[in-house]
C-alpha cells in the first residue's frame, strides 16, 4: 500500500509538472518575424515612401503605427552578412559568412553556430521558415538543421539565380552543366531532409511570394489551435530583382515593376497580419517586419531599378549610411507601446533581446554583438542600449558608426570617380593616411567630411575597434570568403 501511494504521488507529480510546463509555454508570446529583401528606408510610405512615391503601403505603416518604429535601424550591407547576423547575433565575419553565399567555398553556416530558432527551441517552440534562407545549401547550414521544424517555399539561394538559365542557354552553355547550377525551389521533409520540389524560374517568380505567404499563413492557423508557442519566421523575396509579380499586380504602382513588387510585398505582409488576428492570437504576438538591406537604385537591371533609400548615401553592398539604414519595426500589443524612436537598433540585437524576452539562454563561449534591448522596446527605459556598430566589407572594418558620427578608415571610392555609383559599382581606396569623419544627424548624404575640426571622434572611434580586435585574441574569425583577395584570409 505503501509503494502504491509513493507511486501515486509520484505520478501526481509529474502530471504537476508537466501542467506547470505546458502552462509556461503558453504564456510566452508566438513571434512571427517578417525579412524583406532589398527593400530601402524610403520605399516605405511610414518612412516617407509608399504613396509619396506612387507605390501605397497600408499594411505595412498600419503595422508601424501600431508599434516600435525604428528610424535608426541598422543592418549589415549584404543578404547573407545580414541574415548570418539576425540568426547568430554575431558580426557576419565571425561567422565567415561576411560575403554573398558563394557555392564551393567554406562561407556556409556551420553546425556549430546557435541559432535564433534553436533558441526558441530550447524554450518549448514549434519553429518554422518559409521563404529566402540565403545562409548556404550544405546540409549543415540547411533551416532544418540548424533548428527549425519546417521549411517551406524554400527559397535557399537567391532570386538573381532565376535569371541563370536564360544567360547561360544564350552563352551555349550544356543543358548537363546548366541544370547543376540552376536555383531549386524546397520543402522540408518529416526527417527534416529537404527535397527539390521545382526549379526556380523567372516564371515561378511571379508567384512565390504568394506561395510563402501561404504557406506562413498555413502554419499560424495550424499553431494558434494546437496552443504551442511558435516562431514563424517569413523570408521574403521583394524586392530583389527580377521584380515580377502575379497579374492582379502588373501595372499596379506608377513607377513601373519596382513599385509593383512592393504593393505585393505590402499586400502579402497584410495578409499574414490578417491570419494572425483572425486566429485569435495577435495579443499575445511578436510581430517584427525589417528589410536585410538597402535598395539598389542604381545598380541591377535597369528594368528592376526604382528602390529609394531616403536621404542616405550609399545602397547594397557598399558601407555607407544608405546601405545599412533600413525600414524596421516590432510591435507587441500590450507590451510594446506604440511610438517612433530615433535609438540605435542592429539586427544583431534580436538575438539576445528575443532570448530575454522567451527566457532563453545566450551562449557564453563565443562574442555576441547584439545587446539587450528587451527594456528599450517594451518602454521601461527611454533610450537604446546600442551606441556604436561596425560595418565590414568582407572581412575588413569598413565604417564605423559612433552615435551620430560615421567614420571610415579608407575612403569609400565611387565607380569611376562617379559620385553618383557607390553600392556594387564602387569600392575603397588603400591610398589614405586618415579616416573620414561624418555627422550622419545634419549631413545624411556625408558630403561634409568634419575631420579638420571633430578629431576628438578618433578616441571613441579607436576604442570600438580595439575592443572588437582585443575580442578577436580568444576568438579569432574563420576564414572568410573573398572575390577580390584570393589566397589571402
């Protein structure tokens, strides 16, 4: 009798336990986190696009308005540096993912990084990605192995890559060598292995980013009724280039295919705004909608041109202001009051401000770059925990951005010496003795170079960067990935 009332206290306590968790794990908030992809800080109608530039973008300010706007959001100049950043919280370079995915070469997620889903993970989440991944094809670095439970619409290259089949069938290329390097699109398996569903066309292009928004819509409505906290995490693919869009979509905007892509971008943004409410849940949602870098409105196809990166200088793949300020926003009603702030946020800060808010632990055996913001965003203290970020061009500190001070240890070189190309067409000068010192507050498109009368700015400047270098001493980068420095790490 004695051992059968042990065993039913035993038993009682574990179904206590168990309760204890799933009632936990119903309180913490489902995050849905939404990545455009090239869209620019004046594309958005909240930041001064949209329809000032005949391109409308109600959803996306309604969502705005209803939360934190960040007018000072920073990001890193490139899709895979920037999507490295958001998954780990660590600079891109210590990630050796400083560049573009390039196939063959060793910058692709590694195994051994902690990622935004696995941390959610440890804290009971369903995880799911629907969309552009862009952080390597080996099976490693595939979302379903580095913490997410579904893949779907897998988008896990680059939109560019739809435009491959036609340039190499015009170059004579064999159909054999063809169909090895042509985009695929995937879907996760229950095993977690992906499987290649359909090749990636310009064709298809014209409906994928319905199929994701689908597809996230999908996984909402299936997790709201099994009453699992989840993270949803929605890689979109407007604006990149080609900027094609479904026919309801053609000829929408006024300045042609760009302004398209974004009106569809905008509606499908609404659409899974719309799933969250009607499930019941978006009181108890984290929405964050952000953009993985600048416009390119001046390099690209000139068909696909149009993308605005308001006052800024600079656009995707260069270390100016303009390439890495970007449109962001969270909102979390009840928690995060409604407002605009002008406080410094990274993308790396949603790594650790995430994991504080859901309870998760941050690794400790390795550099995190991203700070605690969690007070910030939900008002319990007025001003941003970021003071300072580095940008790296590959794997050198190109720009260093001190409160509202820009400085750059080389000169940033337009095209040509046309100061109209920076982005993709420019590139730095080795040929100088001091940095460049902007105030990015009164001089956005840094023109006005200080550095006769702000000298001061060096002692902050070199103490960002000696203490990022002193962190390099127990934590050396990895090998990095360059198309200009072969041979050189």
């Amino acid at each position: 009798m004695k051992m059968k009332s042990l065993t039913i206290l035993a038993l009682v306590g574990l179904v206590t336990a168990l309760t204890a968790t799933t009632a936990a794990a119903q309180d913490k908030p489902n995050v849905v986190l939404m990545l455009a992809d090239n869209v620019g800080w004046g594309d958005i109608g909240a930041f001064g696009g949209g329809e000032m530039r005949g391109m409308p973008t109600p959803n996306i300010d309604r969502l705005a308005s209803e939360g934190l706007q960040f007018t000072q959001f920073l990001v890193e100049p490139g899709c895979t540096p920037s999507r490295a950043a958001l998954m780990t919280g660590r600079y891109s370079t210590r990630v050796g993912l400083n560049t573009v995915i390039i196939g063959g070469t060793p910058n692709t997620l590694q195994a051994s990084e902690v990622t935004l889903a696995e941390l959610f993970k440890s804290q009971g989440y369903a995880a799911a990605h629907a969309g552009k991944w862009h952080l390597g094809l080996e099976e490693q670095s595939w979302p379903t192995r580095q913490g997410f439970d579904e893949y779907h619409v897998g988008v896990i290259e680059t939109s560019d890559g739809t435009l491959y089949r036609e340039s190499m069938e015009r170059s004579g290329m064999p159909e054999s060598f063809i169909e090895k390097v042509v985009p695929r699109i995937y879907e996760s398996e229950a095993d977690g292995n992906l499987k290649a569903v359909r090749e990636y066309t310009v064709e298809y292009r014209h409906q994928v980013e319905g199929d994701i928004a689908k597809a996230s819509v999908e996984f909402i409505q299936r997790q709201a009724k099994a009453k699992t906290p989840f993270f949803m995490f929605i890689g979109w693919t407007h604006s990149h280039y080609p900027s094609v869009v479904p026919p309801e979509f053609e000829g929408r905007s006024s300045i042609g295919p760009y302004g398209d892509a974004i009106m569809e971008l905008d509606h499908r943004t609404g659409q899974v705004l719309d799933a969250i409410a009607a499930a019941g849940i978006e009181d108890n949602t984290i929405v964050i909608w952000i953009s993985d870098n600048a416009a390119t409105p001046i390099s690209g196809p000139p068909a696909f041109r149009g993308g605005n990166n308001g006052p800024f200088r600079g656009e995707l793949g260069d270390a100016l202001e303009g390439s890495i300020r970007v449109p962001g926003m969270i909102k979390w009603p009840g928690h995060i009051p409604a407002r605009e702030s002008t406080g410094m946020v990274s993308i790396h800060d949603f790594f650790p401000t995430l994991a504080s808010i859901i309870g998760a632990k941050v690794p400790t055996d390795r550099p995190i770059d991203g700070v605690d913001q969690s007070d910030f965003f939900l008002g319990k203290q007025k001003n941003s925990n970021r003071e300072h970020l580095i940008t790296f061009i590959e794997n050198e500190i190109a720009a260093v951005r001190w409160r509202e001070w820009r400085i750059y240890p080389k000169a940033f070189v337009p095209s040509g010496g046309n100061p109209a190309r920076p982005g993709l067409g420019g590139h730095r000068s080795e040929l100088t003795s001091m940095p460049e010192i902007y105030n990015i507050a009164y001089d956005p498109r840094e023109e006005d170079n200080l550095i006769a009368s702000k000298a001061w700015v060096f002692r902050p400047y070199m103490k960002v960067i000696g203490e990022y270098l002193k962190s390099l001493e127990k934590y050396p980068n990895p090998p990095g990935a360059s198309l200009t420095k072969f041979g050189r790490q």
